[in-house]
C-alpha cells in the first residue's frame, strides 16, 4: 500500500483544476485564540502561483506572512483555526488529516526556514536527516541509494567534500552550510512549490548571497515555483517575478515586481521603498523611515490599519478599510482609497510622500490634492 | 483640506487606539501572574490558615500537647478532635504542634540554606577561577551523601531542639541551592549590562550585589520555596527515625512513627499526622509552582 | 573520551577520600561508642573495655585512625563492628537487598516517568495533562516514610476481605519457605511490590515533570517542524525526533535523583523490615559504630559516584555536541 499520495494522479482526477497554477490561495484566514483575546493572524490572503514562478511575500514582523506559509503547509499549532481555501494542483490541503497533509510535505511542497542553527536535529548526522526526507517519500529506496543520492544533493548545494560531510553533525557545519543543507533537503524530492520563509534573516550579509544563490540553483535544479517570504526588499528584487505586500494580516498590494518596485500603488509600499538605502542612486539621499510599529492584531480597529501611519491618511480610511483592487498594470492590484493620487505619478518618489528623516520634525505635512 | 496624522504625537495617539491596557511595573506584572494561577492563591490562602491555626488554636486550648488526659486510645470526638494516644494525649493538639515544630525548622533552614548558598554560589559563579573549583569540590563532596544521610550524622552532633535542626539541614540543603546560583551567575554575568556597568566602573562588589543579585531573584525564590518543602520532609523523616526531635517535644515525624503500626486498629494516630504534612508541604508546593509561572513569563498560555 | 574517565576516576577517589575522612571526624566527636558497653548492667570488666578501646584505636588521635581504617580497606578489610563482627560479612548481604529495591524501584519510576512525561507532553492542557501533574504534585509531598505505612495498612485491609496474603510486608520473603522456583519467585514478588511502589512513587512524579518539561522544550523546537515538513507523519516525528532528543536531559535528573532514592531506601527497609543497608546505617549511627557507618559511606558515595560517571558518559554519547576532552 503505498502511503504517500501521488501528486499527478490528483491532477488527472480533477480535470476542471486550472492547469496553470500550482498553488491557489483563496481568502486565506487563520485565527488564534489566546488568553487576551482571538488574535486574528491572517485575514485574508489570495494568490495564485503558476509552474516556475518566483512570489516574493514582503511584510515587517507580525504582518502574518509566516503564518500563511504555514498554514499552506498544515504546520500550525492545533489550535488554530483555518478558514478559505488552498488548492494545490487542484487538490484541497484545508482540512486534510496529518496522514494525507504529510504526503504533500517534502514531496509536492517543501519548506525552507528561517533559522538555521535550529532546523536541524543536533544528534543526528546530516546524511540521515537527509536520507529521511528520501525514504520518507521512497519506501522502498534503499540505505545506499539513499546515501548517494545525499551525498549527490550535498554537491548540488556547495558543501564541499561532500562525500566526507555526510557524515557529520550539524553543529560542525556554519550557519550558511547548514540553511544549504535545508535547502538541500527541501529539493531533495523534485518538489512543485518551495517555499522559504526568511531563508536569509539569521545570516551574515555575504553569507544571504550564498544562499540566495543556492535557492537559484535549486529552482532551477527541480523547476520548482517558489514563495519567497522576506521582509528584505532587496533580497525580493533580485529573485522574484511577482511580489505581494502584507500589512496587519491581509496583502495591500500585489503585481509584478518592476510595478511594485517603480509604481507602488500604496503608500505602505511608498514607506518600504523608501526606508530602503539605495546604492544605484548618485545623489545623496535621506531615509524616510515609516513612523510608528504595526497594529496589535487583537483589536483591530476598523478602517484601514495603516492609516495611523499613513501620510496620506484621510477620514474614510478610518472608517471603511479598502479592498483590493486593479490598478495600472497587468494583475497590479492596490488596497488604498488614494492610489489614484499615486498613480498621477508614473514613478514615485517616497521623500515626496513621507517627510525625509521626519523622525524628530515635528512639522505638518500636506499633500498635494 | 487633510487632517493628516503625521506628526509623532498624532502617530503615537492612533497607535494607542489599539492599546487599552495600562504600564505595569515589573513586580505588578508577576504579582498579576501569580494571582492569575488560582491553585496558587488557594494554597497561600490554605497555607496562611494552617499556619495560623496552628499557632493561635493552642493559645485557646485548655490542655497543652503534652498534658496526658484519661481518654486512652479514644477515636475522634468532639472532646478530641483527633481522638488520643495510648498515654492520654490529644492527638489535635499534638498535630498543632507538630505543625508549629515543621514550620519553624523549615523556614529557619530555608533562610540559613539560602544565604549560604547565595554566597557561595555567587562567589563561585562571578569569580570562577580557583575560588569556583575548590568550593565546587567541596559541594560534590556534600552532594555524594544523601541529605537525609548527612543530616543523620550530624545531629548526633547536636541536641534534638529544633533550631539546631533547622541549622543542620539548611547548611546541608546550602549545597544543591549554591550549585543553582552558580549557574544562575554564570549566564547572568555575561550579559551586557554587565559589561556596562564595568566601563562605568562599577567595582565587583557592586556589580555582584546591585546586579547580579537582583537578576537571579526569580530562580532563588522557585529555590527557596522548594527548600521550604524539602526541609518538612527532611525533618519529619529524621524525626519518624529517631534521630530528630526528641521527646517531650513532638513533631509530625514522631507522631506518625507512633502511629504506623497501630494504622489498623487506631488509624488516626496515623493518618491525622500525616494529612497534615501533605497539606502543608503541599501548598507550598503549589505556591512554588505559582511563582514559578509568575517570575518566568516565557511560556505561552494558549486557550484550549 | 579516556582521558575524560581517568580524570573523573582520580577526582572521584579524591571526593571519596575526603567524604569519608568528614563523615569520619562527624563520627568520632557525636558520642562515645563505649557508652553503651559500660552502661551494660552488670558492667564487663576493664580488660574488656580496654580492649574494645585498643581494637577502635580510641586511644590515638582521630587524623591516624582514619588512616588505620583506610589502611585496612586498602587490604580488603572492613574491620570490625562494636560487637566484634566483621563488618564485611554482614555488609554484603545487606547490599544485595538494597540493590535489589532500588534497581527494580529505579527502573518501574523511570518507565513510568517517561510514558506520563511525554503524553502529558502531546497532549498538553488536556485534562489527562492537568490530573496528572496534580497527582504529580500531590505525590511529591508525601513523606516516603508515612508513603510506606499507607501502603502497609491499605495492604493489610486487602489481604484480610481477600482472605489470603496477596501482599507481604515484612521482609525481603518469607523465611524457610520453600514453594520451588515460581512459588520462590512470586515470594519474592509479593515481598517486593510494596516497597517498590513507595520508593518508585515518588521518584516517578519528580522525574515525569522533567520529561514532561523536556518534552515540551522539544515539541517546540524549529527540528520537529522540519520533521514534519519533511513529510514524516506524526508518530515516527515524536518517536524519532521527539523522544530522541528529550530523553537527553533525563540522564542528569536520574543521576541527581539516586541520592534522594538511596535516602528514601532508609526509611522504606525500616516500615517494611528490610534488612537492607538502610537499617544498617540506622542501627550504626545509633550505636556510634564508626566502622560500620564508614563502610556504608563507602559503599554509597561509590555508588552515587560511579552513577554520575555512568550518566556523563551516557549523556555523551546520545548528545554529539558534547564530546568529553
């Protein structure tokens, strides 16, 4: 009998599934019932991703983010509640038991996590935690097999002497190494979909590269789609083809990343941008830092919730919180009830939108009707 | 025109819409937790009457423990709550006072145990170099004893009153609580503060006392309150052997040793004495467990 | 890994040493083992006492009896007890009944540690997880000694409405009885079970909660969650990743918890007639017979100290990121 499910054989089954995408995310929530309170976590994501494409999920810290990734992968506590839909090559992976759920993971879908010194198991050697991922998947590969093919994995990422590091542990391995070996193991089954939740936050500037690096190679290597979850912009410039903005749980923006990156539609978006040091320009420039931190997402109050930091910010958008919606480009979409103002613009400079280095002004600012 | 927020004050003012919950100072926030772990509360409330009772109610009493009454052999009453013993004395009474005798040595070695184990351990865990391994040694030597061996020993050396008892099992008891604090100091002292404190020039002295010590309050309090515990039964097993309380003087150990093998003809004198230190040493374990959850916010209490 | 046990060998001997020259010294200033002899009614003669003084070496300072003592164990001897008895003859045979208690107890607490540790783990917050760690609690703050006497008097009552001894409790078995190998063995049993469940008790509930905490540290941990998006169900993550790795901690715990077992094997042999090392130590401290007690000493402090070696070394070797210089 075999346990794991065969991934094509779902897709011959359901013939109305879009054949286009590999990953289909719809009206995503996710809450989490705690002692103060029902913290709602995610509050509605959608997106689509097609068969070698690269989205790029950009938020700061609690932006929810993570949470949807987990939620696509069914690795969340118990205690959450799940609602809307994930559809992976057609397949409904909401509600699916552990069983089930555990034939995807590693095999059509794989993660990459954030911290490297933790993801892997400290006593056991990095050969076996890899041929694990293997003969998870393949009952019936043998231990020799499965070594080599470890060892062949290894290669692929840039150990060196691969053929030696097999068997050691991971506290002999770097922190770079060790999110290699990660890497390793998630493409270790030719999966569909990669995802990486903040492969490069826990490393050293130079090490990112390497690392960034080794997620091309392995996007290129098994074909995959990959979700890349950052709060990096730069890392999302240089790797993506789509981008979704996530602000207090829901996306604000999303399209292709040259729209986002040269026409944001939203003033978040404006702030990222901003805050952002850029070398490609000459001039000397000023940050302009977003004043104030995210909202609790135990009591949101209604409205759109980046209006208290919003420069733009306007009594509607304390009342009605603005849904998502087209804007110039192709599957560009904003949620703001101003992107009309930004769009005036064909490019938009953020020090026009948020006062430079306005941390200790204390001076108004308007803003051009 | 706008009404634009974009001053810090403005911004700072929309961010506290989401916030309606006040500042708390670090002492209000573990006193919150700890009222909030209601087994806790009900065990402080318990233990404080237990203790009380056992100290005032004899005030009140007509006969003392030790006053040998006609009633032999009596089962519980309403003359002897507890009922009485083969030579007249009334059991209740006898409990009280076992309670008070388990109380005073506990807290007393508690004390004693914590602040030898504090110097030592600080010593050892700020210094480290040569003071660190030679007072380790000698705590391995205490360690490779049992307690209960150690305290045997020793109080031959002593009469049986309680304090000296309290004395033998707080330094013994010091051992286990310096290897704590030990560690304690060890992590603590590579902290930043510590480093700050030295380029202000803070001398040892102060850094140890007016830093570190403070910072390993909530590790010593878990400690001391398991001391306390530990120490009730310590004594009361020494006692149940012989080798601790002497009589006339009565303790919950004496009481159950007379009464263990008379369990099936005249239970209370065995039962009554030993509920009582199950209460006793059982709040205090809860209340421990209270602190514990209240000085270590860490985990996280996710509703089921 | 060598040189690490050599090491700790040499500071054990030296621990030894010095444990039992303290134990020794505490011994020597608590009383007079003479005392009880010449209170005798009616008294021995002089030449008895005298003799009794020469053969303690009473007679020289305290530093050089320790060393006649140790000289004579250094040849095997034990010496002799206030009564004139060697010491070994008589220590052996209690060391096999305390062996026998606290192996069994050591081992029923470990595996009954672990299964409530870790389910209470899994399913945390259920209401299995809360009655457990109350029973836990409640357990831990039973005085072994009336732990003891319960079990004797609940044993005591079932016996009589069964009408017939499905608990003993007294002794190690039932003396010159005979019933073959099964009818021996099940002697023993019943002998057993009673003290094996006080000292195990206790111990269990102390144990579990470490398991219990070690358990949750690893259920949290970002490996588990690999493990999972590995693909590996459920159960072989808990087993292989899970338990594995929480298991680790434990090894330290049983170690620090043999003396408190050892202690608590004191007062169990005496509630249940035992005649194990715990009622020795009882009856030498009792008589001052320093002999007897250092000989206990001996043999405890080895044991806990070989104990704690064997527990680095275990540790060691599960754990890779400690390897011993």
């Amino acid at each position: 009998m075999r346990e794991s499910i065969d991934v094509t054989d779902v897709r011959e089954q359901d013939p109305t599934a879009d054949a286009a995408a590999v990953l289909e995310v719809d009206n995503l929530q996710v809450r989490f019932p705690t002692d103060d309170g029902v913290v709602h976590a995610v509050r509605g994501v959608s997106y689509s991703l097609r068969p070698g494409e690269v989205l790029g999920i950009v938020g700061e810290s609690g932006s929810g983010k993570s949470v949807t990734s987990l939620a696509v992968m069914g690795l969340l506590p118990r205690t959450a509640r799940i609602t809307g839909s994930v559809r992976f090559r057609g397949r409904e992976l909401v509600g699916l038991n552990d069983k089930e759920m555990s034939g995807v993971r590693g095999r059509g879908i794989s993660m990459v996590f954030q911290d490297p010194m933790t993801s892997l198991n400290p006593v056991y050697k990095i050969g076996v935690q890899l041929a694990e991922a293997l003969q998870t998947h393949d009952k019936g590969m043998s231990d020799k097999v499965a070594r080599q093919r470890s060892i062949d994995l290894l290669d692929l990422v840039g150990i060196p002497n691969a053929r030696a590091r097999v068997d050691q542990y991971p506290h002999e391995f770097s922190g770079g190494m060790r999110q290699r070996v990660v890497i390793a193991i998630a493409m270790a089954n030719q999966p569909d979909v990669i995802i990486a939740d903040e492969p490069t936050t826990a490393l050293d500037v130079t090490v990112q590269a390497q690392v960034l690096e080794t997620l091309r190679t392995a996007q290129a290597e098994t074909h995959a789609s990959m979700v890349l979850i950052t709060h990096d912009l730069g890392v999302v410039a240089g790797m993506a083809d789509r981008v979704l903005v996530m602000y207090a749980g829901k996306p604000v923006e999303t399209g292709d990343v040259d729209d986002i990156y040269y026409r944001p539609r939203m003033p978040y978006t404006v702030g990222l941008l901003g805050s952002l040091p850029r070398v490609d320009r000459g001039d000397r420039q000023r940050l302009t830092p977003i004043q104030g931190s995210p909202p609790s997402l135990l009591n949101l109050p209604p409205g759109c919730p980046f209006t208290p930091r919003c420069p733009m910010a306007q009594d509607i958008c304390e009342t009605e919180e603005p849904p998502l919606e087209p804007v110039d480009g192709i599957g560009h979409y904003s949620a703001c009830h101003f992107s009309s103002k930004l769009m005036a613009k064909d490019e938009v400079e953020p020090e026009e939108i948020f006062e430079a280095g306005a941390s200790t002004d204390e001076t108004d600012y308007e803003v051009e009707t | 025109m706008t009404t634009v927020p974009t001053t810090p004050q403005d911004v700072q003012a929309g961010a506290e819409r989401e916030f309606t919950v006040a500042a708390r100072s670090q002492w209000q926030m573990v006193a919150r937790r700890f009222f909030a772990h209601k087994l806790a509360m009900v065990s402080l409330v318990v233990f404080i009457l237990v203790v009380a009772a056992a100290f005032i109610i004899p005030l009140f009493m007509k006969h003392g423990y030790q006053y040998q009454g006609e009633d032999l052999s009596v089962g519980p009453s309403s003359k002897h709550l507890f009922g009485t013993d083969s030579i007249g004395h009334d059991v209740f009474a006898e409990v009280l006072r076992g309670i008070q005798t388990s109380v005073k040595v506990s807290l007393l070695a508690m004390i004693v145990g914590e602040v030898i184990g504090i110097i030592i351990g600080a010593v050892a865990g700020f210094y480290r170099g040569w003071a660190d391994s030679v007072l380790m040694r000698a705590v391995d030597v205490v360690l490779t004893v049992p307690v209960l061996v150690l305290v045997l020993v020793l109080s031959r050396l002593t009469g049986g009153n309680w304090w000296s008892m309290a004395l033998i099992i707080g330094g013994v008891t010091a051992a286990p609580t310096s290897r704590l604090v030990r560690s304690v100091f060890l992590s603590l002292r590579e902290r930043e503060y510590v480093e700050a404190a030295r380029a202000l020039g803070a001398t040892d002295n102060r850094i140890m006392w007016r830093h570190l010590l403070p910072n390993s309050l909530g590790p010593i309090i878990v400690d001391a309150t398991l001391a306390v515990a530990g120490a009730i039964l310590t004594e009361s097993a020494l006692s149940f052997i012989g080798f601790g309380i002497q009589p006339p003087d009565v303790s919950l150990g004496t009481l159950i040793n007379d009464g263990v093998n008379a369990s099936q003809t005249r239970p209370w004198l065995f039962y009554f004495p030993g509920l009582a230190i199950i209460i006793v040493v059982l709040t205090v374990n809860f209340i421990g467990d209270g602190l514990r959850d209240a000085l270590d916010p860490t985990q996280q209490r996710v509703r089921a | 890994m060598l040189p690490f046990i050599v090491r700790r060998l040499l500071i054990s001997i030296v621990v030894l040493l010095v444990s039992t020259f303290g134990v020794f010294v505490l011994q020597a200033n608590s009383g007079n083992p003479l005392a009880t002899l010449t209170t005798r009614q009616p008294p021995p003669p002089p030449s008895t006492i005298n003799a009794l003084r020469d053969q303690l070496h009473l007679n020289v300072p305290i530093p050089l009896r320790y060393f006649y003592w140790l000289g004579g164990v250094l040849h095997g001897d034990l010496g002799k007890n206030i009564n004139g008895i060697p010491v070994k003859s008589q220590i052996f045979a209690r060391l096999g009944t305390t062996i026998e208690l606290v192996l069994v107890a050591m081992i029923v607490a470990l595996i009954l540690a672990v299964l409530t540790g870790v389910i209470s783990a899994v399913k945390q917050y259920s209401v299995l997880d809360y009655s457990t760690t109350f029973v836990g609690f409640v357990l831990i703050s039973i005085p072994t000694f009336w732990m003891a006497g319960l079990l004797k008097d609940v044993a005591i009552r079932i016996n009589q409405s069964a009408g017939s001894t499905i608990f003993s409790f007294s002794g190690q078995s039932t003396p010159d009885y005979n019933g073959g190998f099964f009818g021996n063995l099940s002697d023993r049993a019943s002998h057993l079970i009673l003290p094996t469940i006080t000292l195990a008790l206790i111990s269990y509930a102390s144990w579990s909660r470490y398991q219990r905490a070690s358990m949750l540290d690893v259920l949290n941990s970002d490996y588990m969650r690999l493990a999972r998006a590995k693909g590996v169900p459920w159960r072989k993550v808990l087993v292989r990743h899970g338990l594995r790795t929480a298991l680790i901690p434990l090894t330290t715990v049983v170690a620090i918890g043999f003396g408190a077992i050892i202690g608590g094997a004191v007062v169990t042999e005496t509630v249940f007639d035992w005649h194990g090392m715990g009622e020795y130590l009882i009856e030498a401290a009792r008589t001052i017979d320093t002999n007897e007690m250092l000989a206990w000493l001996l043999f405890s402090a080895t044991a806990v100290v070989v104990f704690n070696l064997i527990a680095d070394i275990l540790y060691a070797v599960l754990d890779p990121r400690i390897r011993l210089g």
